[in-house]
C-alpha cells in the first residue's frame, strides 16, 4: 500500500468545516480518498476514525445538511479521520470482492496515513474507531486483529451478522432480492424513489432537507451497480466469532426505535464483545439528527468515553491570563514581550512560572492547553 500526500482544503466559505483531503492506495492499486478536518495539528487531540458506512463521499460530508454539523461538533475535541470506500464518492474502484476483508483493507491503509506505520519498537499514535451500521464490522475485527492500535471502540446502530447471515424466510429473502433489483434499476437517476425509500427507512424524523440531502448523497456516492454490490455484501457480514476477540474498550449505541437495524441486533453485538457498554438513543433515526436529544446525548457519552478527564483549570492572575492569550495565539518570547511592554527576559520567566502552573513541559503543549483552556 502506498500513500499519495495530495493534501487540499476545500475553499468554500459557505461550509462550516474545512478538511484536508488525501488519497491512499490499496493492494489492487485502487485509491481510497481520506479526510481530516476538527483539531488536526493538535498533537494531544484524540484521533476519531468514522469508517466508511453506506454510501458516504467525503466531499459532499461539507455541504450535507446532516454531516457538516456531526463534523462540526465532533471536530471540536477530535481530530476527525473519515474516508470512501472503494468504488464511493471519490474513491476508485477495483475487482476486490467487497465484504469485511476489503473494508480492514481500507481502514489499514487510512489508519497508517494518518498516524503512521506500525513498525517494530517505534508505537504510534492509537485512534478511537467509530464503526457506524455496516462498518460495525469492520472496526470489530480492525480492533480484534490490532489491539495496539485501537484506544477505543465506538459501534453505533450496528450488526454482528447481515441479513443473509441470519436465517432470513423465504419471503425476506425474496424482498431483499427484490430490493436488489430496485437499486440497479433506478439508483443512478435524479429524484429517484429508490433512493428515498432507503432514506425514509433510514431517518424517518429527518427534515426534508436532511431527507433530500441524504437522497443526493447516495446518489453521488456510486451507481447503482456498485450499490447493489455493497448492499450484498453488507447482507453477508458476520462477525460473530470475531467479536469476542475484541479486548478494546467497547461502547455499542443504537437508536431505540431504529426500522434499519432492530435494536436487538445491536445489544447482541454489544453481548458478544467482552464488556462491552450498551445504550440506546431516543430516536427513530438509524443515524440521530443534529439538534435533537438523542445526537446530544451521543455527542456527551462519545466524549466522556473517548476523550480523556479534563486537568484541573488553575487559578490564573489577570496577568497570567493575558500570558496565557499571548501563548494560544502562538506567539514567540519577543513578540510577547512587546505587547506586555515588558524585557524579554521577563516574558520568558514569566512563561515559565504559567508551564509550571499549566502542568506542561514546553511551549507546543503550552499552546494546545492554553487554547483548550480558552475554547479556540
């Protein structure tokens, strides 16, 4: 696998969120497009990877109605790592039979993108995996395979077994099969009720513009060949034996009233994974809506999971919390030093005095503190 560092920042002012994008090369010589917006370049932001779920495409995630705030909120105390899959949104395509093997394929070669290789006697940098619907399974055995790599392990509305795995009858056999045709059909057109049939199944409290937005994005993400593709192999994943390898800290969230994926689905998944934590979400919506109860509450258990407890604020003068500015806006001892109208050699052991009261060694953890502690 080979990374290709064709770092852009996307220019449109009407976005709330500027990414990074970068592409990265499996085995077969497919690129596969990443992304990282949030606290990118704070070396003690936690790294959150969103797996790729179905159907995403990293650029439009900046204009959609229902992921620019999810990045927005989420990029506020992580750096966000997010990526197509093969043959999605701005990632190419290749012969790979797509099913669990192909999906760690991608997340190996994301995750050392952008934290680096995994090389004997140097550890890098670990990531938190969210694993949303039918990339549950893929940050599963990413997690049972590289323990070391993996600090948390986040899975919301996902699965242990696809449909085809779980003993379907005959006449859900014959709807899936049914479905199938619909997408290969009538996927590709503008408008189409095929895909806002998946929309309306999936987020039935969504907004008509979050319906209309998710429409659109299934309809950019590939054609309906591809989508066909996909929606198979996420009907064939199991991961019922892996999940018990799984010695990660583990928290399962699904929707409570969830039509997508029956919430028993999600704590048989979260029962399979040694002590795994498990809570539902007060909603309807496979994937919860910005500005409703059950993505605040999301928001709030992702974060007392993952991120660290916040160190103690310490009690800071009037003049240390000026310091304190001048230091989150990266300035040096000189420049410091002219806008207090004090010697340099005053600012410097001034500095000192606020590492020391900051509980941190140097001025680039000066910096990410100062800037935690002021919200920037």
């Amino acid at each position: 696998m080979s990374s290709k560092p064709t770092a852009s920042t996307r220019p449109d002012s009407s976005a709330a969120v500027a990414h990074e994008l970068r592409f990265v090369h499996v085995a077969s010589g497919a690129r596969i497009a990443w992304a990282r917006s949030g606290r990118t370049g704070h070396g003690g932001a936690p790294v959150l990877v969103r797996l790729a779920h179905w159907m995403t495409h990293v650029e439009y995630d900046l204009a959609s109605p229902i992921w620019r705030p999810w990045l927005e909120r989420l990029g506020r105390s992580f750096d966000v790592v997010r990526y197509d899959e093969r043959g999605c949104g701005l990632s190419g395509a290749d012969d790979v039979e797509l099913g669990t093997e192909a999906a760690v394929e991608e997340l190996e070669a994301v995750v050392d993108a952008a934290v680096g290789q995994a090389r004997a006697g140097h550890p890098t940098r670990r990531v938190a995996l969210l694993g949303i619907s039918g990339a549950a399974a893929a940050a599963v055995t990413y997690a049972a395979r590289h323990p070391e790599r993996v600090s948390h392990l986040v899975l919301l509305g996902g699965y242990a077994r696809g449909l085809l795995r779980r003993e379907p009858s005959a006449e859900t056999r014959a709807y899936f099969e049914a479905t199938m045709q619909l997408i290969e059909l009538g996927w590709g057109r503008a408008n189409s009720p095929v895909q806002a049939y998946f929309t309306a199944n999936m987020q039935p409290e969504s907004s008509a513009e979050e319906a209309a937005a998710m429409n659109e994005q299934q309809r950019l993400s590939c054609d309906g060949h591809r989508a066909a593709q996909i929606a198979r192999a996420r009907a064939m994943l199991d991961v019922h034996d892996v999940a018990p390898q799984v010695r990660t800290p583990t928290l399962v969230l699904h929707s409570s009233g969830d039509s997508t994926v029956a919430p028993e689905l999600g704590r048989e998944l979260a029962a399979l994974i040694p002590g795994a934590r498990f809570e539902t979400l007060p909603t309807r919506n496979h994937v919860p809506s910005v500005g409703t109860p059950a993505f605040d509450r999301f928001v709030q258990v992702l974060g007392d999971f993952v991120l660290p407890p916040s160190p103690p604020q310490p009690s800071l003068t009037p003049r240390e919390r000026e310091l304190l500015a001048h230091v989150a806006a990266g300035l040096d001892n000189l420049q410091i030093a002219a806008r207090m109208s004090i010697a340099e050699k005053t600012a410097r052991n001034a500095l000192s005095l606020l590492y020391t009261k900051l509980g941190v060694e140097g001025r680039p953890q000066a910096i990410v503190r100062a800037r935690d502690m002021l919200g920037e």
